[in-house]
C-alpha cells in the first residue's frame, strides 16, 4: 500500500517547486533544526524596510559594500567592483552609470533601482530628523498553545503540576523603523509552562529584550545600545546571525554581514546586552562592543567546597522548578573588538573576544570534555582576511584560545564561466580549539574538533535549468560524547530544478551521508563503531493553477543502512494549497501530510509557511497524518491577522512526546493567533 501511494504521488508530481531561494531557506531551517533541536525560527521583517527604501532612497555613493550586499542581495563580486569603480573614477554621476560597473548586468541593476538615487554629501543632523518623521511603527501580539494537555500540566502525586504556569505562549513587540537607518523596538515573551506573573512583578517577567540601532550615518557604520548580535570573521569564534551551512546553495559559503546588529529574536541567551559601534574611516573598520548578561547554568559544589556550574542551559525556558533555579546563575562580562584593513581588493582583520564569568565553569571529567571551556576567564582571537582577483574569491580565518591549537578554514569562491560557479573550503580545526559563539562552515554544529574538504558546484544551463552538487568528506579526531573513537564520515548531494517560466519549477534533490556511529550493545563494554549510511530522495513541485491559486507537492522517502542492522526507511507525502484571490485582502491555506518511518532516526524535517514573521520546522517520525490550516486577512494596510491551526494524528501510538511535554493521547493540535498594527 505504501508503495502504491508514493507512486501515484510521483505521477501527479508533474511541475514545479517555489523560487530557489526559498527552497535553500527552508533547507536551512531544516537543517539547523536537526542541529540543534528548534522547531520555530523568528524571522527578521524584511518587507518593512524595503518598503521604507522605495519611498526613501539610499545614496549609491555613500553606502557600503556590505550595505548592498546584506541589505539588497549584490552579489560580492559586484559590490566590491563598485567600491573599486568609486575609488578610481569619482562619485557615479547617474545611477544608469552602474551599467558601466564590471559585474553589474541589466537584471541586477532592474532589482536594486528601486531603492537607490544619486545625490552628494548630506548633512547628518537634518538626515536624522528626516528619518525620525518618516520612519514607521508596528505593534504585534502572538499567542497560542497546544490544546491537549501534556504531563507537565497534570497534577501529580503531590496535588501539585511540574509546570509553575500556563500553557498559553504569548509574545508582544513593539518596533519603529526607517530602513536600517534608525531602529529601535522592544520584546517580551511568556512560553508554554512559564508564569506570566513571578515575584510580584506583573506581565511577561521571564524575557525582556530592547535596542535602538543607527547605521550608516556619515563616519559611523553602527551604533546599537541594548540586545545585539556579534559577527567576526568567518565565525570561528563568533557568530550570533542567521548564516548558511551545508544547503541545496552549494555555492553560497562566505559568512558575511554586519559587525553589529540589532537582535530581534526571541532566543533568550545568544546575544549580547550592551553596547556595540563600528566606525570606518578611509580604509580602516574599527568595530567594539562591551556587554553584561546573565546565563543560565546547572550549579553544583566543587570538590572544594565552591560553587561552580556544570553546564550553560540555552534553551530559556524557565517552566519547572529546576529550570528556575537555574535561572540567571551566572553573570558574564564580555569584551570584543574586529579591526579590517581594506587596501584594493585585499581585506585583512583582527578579532579578539574576552569573557569574564562570575562562576567557574566545570563541566563533568570525561574524555569528551577533556578541552572544554573552564574557568572564570576565556579568551579567543583570530586573523580573518578576503582577496578578490578577477573572477576568484579568497577568504579564510585563523583562529586561537589560550592552551589550544590554531584553527584554520580557508576557501575560496570562483566563476569558471557565466554559467558556472565552484567553491571549497577546506578546514581544519584541532580538539582543543573552542569557541563560545563560534557558527562557521562546519558539519558539526560549533566549530572544533573536526577536518573536513568541501566542494560545491552550480550550473545554470539555461534559464529554466539549474544543477547544484556539493561532496564534502570529513572526520572528527577526537571521542564526542556519543562516540567512544574517531569518527569519519561524508556527505553528497545532487540537485536539479527546472522552471518552465516564472511562476512553475520542478525540484529534484538526492541526498547521502555516511557516518560512523557506536552500536548499542548491552553486551559489550566498548561500543564498536560501524557506519551508517543515510540516503533522502526528495521530489517538490509547485505549480500555479490560477492567479493567485498556488498548489505544491512534496515527496520525501528516506533511507538508513548501518551494518549488519535492517534497513531502516520512511517516507512523507504531502499538499499545500494557497490562494491569494485578487481584489480582496484575505489569503488562505493548508496542507495535508501523510507520514511512515521506520523509528526516529528515520525521521523527516518539513518546512512549513506560518504567521508573518515566523518560519517553523515538523518533525515526522512513526506513522499518521498531518494537517494545518492558515489564514492571513488585512484591513486597510494598518491591521493585519494571521491563524494557524496545526494537528498531527498518529495511528501507530497512543502518546506522544517524551517527559513533561508527552500527551497521553494519540494527536496534537496546537493554534497560533498574531495582530499587527502598523502606525
């Protein structure tokens, strides 16, 4: 029957997938939420600010390589070759003169004019006020919650329920923008178990988060007082923003963007809480920033007597009592700086961080943790650097701590032929290098303790195919905690997307990875390690029926050989509808999936639209169905509403979940409700 199924699907797959781009975002997501066990991701307002350019453009001649490139999506080449343009010939005297730029083609110009002039130098104080007149404000509230009760809020034995609050998720924000120019906004935010009222203090107690931001105002590239995130180098030992990884963009892996920004989301521990600002005078970038936070952290009594903590606790969540305890247990003192020199198409940069804990940190002695991060103190500091000759692109990063080795990634980014793209890195990061908020090219989720060699290629034989492949081989040379011996692995993918026209494509993805893993063998003291191979073939298509009448189809049938075990297999199916109609504000939509693995570690991630501003993850394992529903309505451009109602049905089990978040039954339904108010 099963196999039945996915062959009817495959002949009804017969056109299309949504634009590249956002299959690359959403393969990201995914994979980020199998790195590091997410399934929402807050998603930055984009459509805000480009709104706010076409009305307010930025001068050409004024602004930065990394503003064209992080804000209006040129590609590097062509914004430092427009950099290099400037210097040699003089302020553009007309924006068509951009046709005369190496590397600036007709589509590329068409996509930024919109949101660019030319004018000569303005004064700042007049800009400032300009900008304060013209910005624009919103207002949003989002809550929700899954209907059916979990065992954290059952009561127990004791009459008394492990959760200490409700179940209702509720989150408020207020921003004000004028592009990236001037912003400033502020969040709070109450999650599913957490009270809403603690220590007689009302209203959203648990995370509270505000920054006002400049950028781009004469000499000063950044000023941010408040939350923000910090990016150095190619995130060795820092990066706090959303970067890519291994994805369907097998050409897309330079880390680049802002030494500063603001921090919108809602992670309650991955950023800093200061101040930060970056100047750049001539050739030189001088980025600084200084910030106390407070973390969560298991406290337990050392061997002599004083406090020290066991581990940092990332999640936020502040639910049970435990989880409370270990509420802002340890303050931190953070200090960084990131130097650049920029002498024609070379850039060269210094970057150092020092942190400063109240706590000792001590994790547990095992062979895992032979090199972790201990101590009151941890310093890091790296040499990054990026080198444009013709139509190749250098960069890499070196990068230290006290007591370790240096660590070195290095790649390199060229355009064989208007057609043809390539790109490898190469890394090389010894065990005893760590990094706190280190986010770099790695198969591993924090960089260390791994070599590896990356090759991606992309080809766009025409304008309606385009063939990505990557292969990357890698080993890690010391024991992981799951591992008791080195580990080697690899990892290859092939894809092909076909589009017809603009609106219809076809994708066509085949995944592998091989990886050695320990078996679970009660017998055996030592656990042997064997390899595994995990292959995922995926089929999506998308196909516009009618103007505004968008229908999408999805298969993904996975498969999991280790040695000597059965093969281990699933498959997920599914259907998205939305229609937009015209000359009305409401938009609907809804998918239904049908899901069949093996075990968990056969499990599918599934990209999934939700309410504005907001990009969520499933996870399916075990045997049933899936629906959700969504519906965004706007009235008159100031108020906008958004719903989802998602359930997940299981023929296989009678609970799910595990822990305090297990449901004694065999479906979950969860609603999410949000407003916006735009002012």
């Amino acid at each position: 029957m099963k196999h039945c199924l996915i062959f009817i699907f495959v002949l009804y797959s017969i056109a299309v997938d949504a634009q590249e781009e956002n299959e690359a975002l959403g393969q990201q997501i995914e994979n980020e939420t199998a790195a590091n066990d997410l399934t929402e991701v807050e998603a930055d307002e984009e459509r805000q600010e480009m709104k706010w350019y076409t009305k307010h453009k930025v001068n050409i001649n004024s602004v930065s390589t990394e503003f064209l490139v992080n804000n209006f999506d040129v590609p590097l080449s062509a914004a430092t070759q427009l950099s290099q343009y400037r210097k040699l010939l003089g302020d553009l005297i007309d924006v068509y003169e951009l046709q005369a730029v190496p590397g600036w083609n007709n589509e590329l110009i068409a996509s930024i004019l919109p949101y660019i002039k030319v004018s000569g130098d303005e004064n700042i104080l007049p800009l400032l006020k300009s900008y304060y007149k013209k910005g624009n404000s919103y207002l949003q509230l989002r809550t929700g919650r899954v209907i059916e009760t979990s065992k954290g809020f059952l009561t127990n034995e004791n009459g008394q329920t492990p959760y200490v609050g409700s179940p209702l998720k509720i989150m408020l924000r207020y921003r004000f923008q004028a592009g990236k120019k001037m912003q400033w906004g502020y969040t709070t935010e109450k999650d599913a178990g957490e009270k809403i009222i603690r220590n007689a203090k009302p209203f959203f107690n648990d995370y509270h988060s505000f920054y006002f931001s400049m950028e781009q105002i004469g000499k000063l590239e950044s000023f941010i007082a408040g939350d923000f995130e910090i990016n150095m180098g190619q995130g060795l030992i820092h990066w706090q923003s959303a970067a890519y990884k291994k994805s369907s963009s097998s050409v897309n892996l330079l880390r680049q963007g802002y030494f500063a920004v603001p921090h919108k989301g809602l992670n309650e521990q991955l950023f800093h809480r200061g101040v930060a600002m970056s100047v750049k005078v001539k050739k030189i970038f001088v980025g600084l920033f200084a910030a106390y936070n407070l973390w969560d952290g298991n406290l337990v009594t050392g061997s002599n007597g004083e406090l020290q903590v066991s581990s940092v606790q990332l999640s936020g969540l502040h639910r049970t009592t435990s989880e409370m305890e270990d509420k802002d247990a340890l303050r931190v003192l953070t200090f960084g700086t990131s130097i650049k020199y920029q002498f024609k198409t070379l850039q060269v940069g210094l970057n150092m961080l020092n942190y400063h804990f109240s706590i000792p940190i001590e994790k547990k002695a095992e062979p895992a943790n032979l090199f972790s991060i201990r101590g009151n103190h941890w310093l890091n500091y790296s040499f990054d650097y990026r080198y444009t000759f013709r139509n190749f692109f250098f960069f890499g990063e070196v990068a230290h701590n006290p007591g370790g080795q240096p660590a070195i990634l290095s790649g390199a980014m060229a355009v064989l032929h208007p057609k043809v793209d390539i790109s490898v890195v190469l890394r090389k990061l010894p065990p005893s290098f760590k990094s706190i908020n280190g986010n770099a090219f790695t198969e591993q989720a924090e960089p260390g303790n791994e070599s590896g060699l990356y090759t991606g290629l992309a080809v766009k034989f025409s304008s309606k195919f385009l063939l990505n492949v990557y292969s990357d081989v890698f080993s890690y040379p010391m024991v992981k905690s799951r591992t008791g011996a080195p580990v080697k692995g690899n990892g290859h993918l092939l894809q092909l997307v076909y589009k017809p026209d603009k609106k219809n494509s076809i994708l066509l993805r085949f995944t592998e990875e091989s990886k050695q893993a320990e078996v679970n063998d009660a017998l055996q003291t030592i656990q042997p390690l064997i390899f595994q191979r995990k292959r995922q073939l995926r089929i999506h298509q998308q196909l516009v029926l009618l103007p505004g009448l968008t229908l999408n189809n999805r298969l993904d049938w996975v498969w999991l050989n280790a040695e000597n075990q059965p093969l281990n297999e699933g498959y997920q199916a599914y259907s998205d509808l939305f229609w937009k109609p015209r000359f009305t504000t409401l938009s609907f939509g809804f998918r239904v999936a049908k899901f069949d693995t093996d075990s968990y570690d056969s499990r599918i991630y599934s990209f999934e639209k939700d309410v504005r501003n907001l990009q969520s993850v499933n996870l399916s394992s075990g045997r049933g169905w899936r629906q959700y529903f969504l519906l965004h309505y706007k009235y008159k451009s100031c108020y906008h509403f958004s719903m989802k109602y998602m359930r997940s049905y299981y023929t296989d089990n009678q609970s799910i979940g595990s822990g305090y978040d297990e449901i004694y039954r065999s479906s979950r339904s969860e609603y999410r409700l949000q407003f916006f108010i735009f002012f």
